[in-house]
C-alpha cells in the first residue's frame, strides 16, 4: 500500500491533469468520429451520383421503351383499320358482284318466261311445289325436336 498522504494542493492538481488528459481524449475522439463522418459522407456522395446516374438511365430507358410502345400502338391502329377497310371495300365489291348476277339471273329468267311462256309456268309451279315440301320436312323436324326436348 501507498503511505504518502498527499495534500490538498496535490490532489487538486491531479484531478486538474486528469481532466485536462479526459478533455483532450475526448477532443482526440471528436475528431477521429468527424473524420470518419467526413469520409462516409464522402464515399455516400459518390453513392449518391452513381445512383442518381443509374436512375436517370433507367428513367431514359423507360421514356424510350414507352415511346416504342406508342409508336407501335400507333402503327398497329393504323394497319388494322387499313385491313379493315380493305376488308369492307372487298365485302361491298362482293355485293355488287351478287346483286349484278341477281340482276343477270332475273333478266335471263325474265327472257326465258317471254320466249317460253308455258315452260316458265311449269318451272315456276314445280319450284313452288319442292319449296313447300322443303318446307313441311323442315316444320315437321322442328315440331318433331320440341316434343323430344320436353319428353326428356
């Protein structure tokens, strides 16, 4: 054990050593904790730009890739009413097409009553005669499947 007593005066100097010494150790920490908040923030910055960077990339990217699509869109809706109006003009040629040999077929009938005229009337009233056959068969079957689809 330590048997010097030490005075006032000593004890009162140490302690002022001892917190002169705390003082500068935590003025020592203070720095080094700045210089490494410094260079985090430092090496973040150039996070920070690179991610920055990237996200403007991505951003052009998908200004593009949307332009592509409305483009495309665009196109598209421009070749399908193109078809579609391809598909028209063809139907209403087709029709004129029919109507002109309706047209034909009525004035070659028409002819052929004038020139033969007896002939005509056969033909007419045999054609009358399978239609209402064809007729009675199809009313026949139609009653024919009712029956059976309540039977059931």
């Amino acid at each position: 054990m330590n048997d010097t007593v030490k005075t006032p005066d000593q004890l009162a100097q140490e302690l002022e050593q001892t917190r002169r010494e705390a003082a500068e150790a935590m003025r020592g920490h203070a720095r080094e904790a700045a210089h490494i908040g410094h260079d985090t923030a430092q090496a973040l910055r150039g996070e920070w730009a690179d991610a920055r960077a990237t996200g403007r990339e991505a951003m052009g990217t998908a200004q593009g890739v949307a332009a592509d699509l409305r483009d495309s869109a665009r196109e598209a809706g421009r070749t399908g009413k193109a078809y579609a109006r391809q598909a028209a003009d063809a139907t209403a040629q087709r029709m004129q097409d029919w109507k002109t040999r309706a047209a034909s077929l009525q004035d070659d009938c028409t002819d052929y009553v004038r020139r033969e005229p007896v002939k005509g009337a056969l033909y007419a009233a045999a054609g009358g005669a399978v239609l209402a056959m064809v007729l009675q068969a199809a009313m026949r079957r139609g009653s024919a499947r009712r029956y059976h689809d309540y039977a059931d």
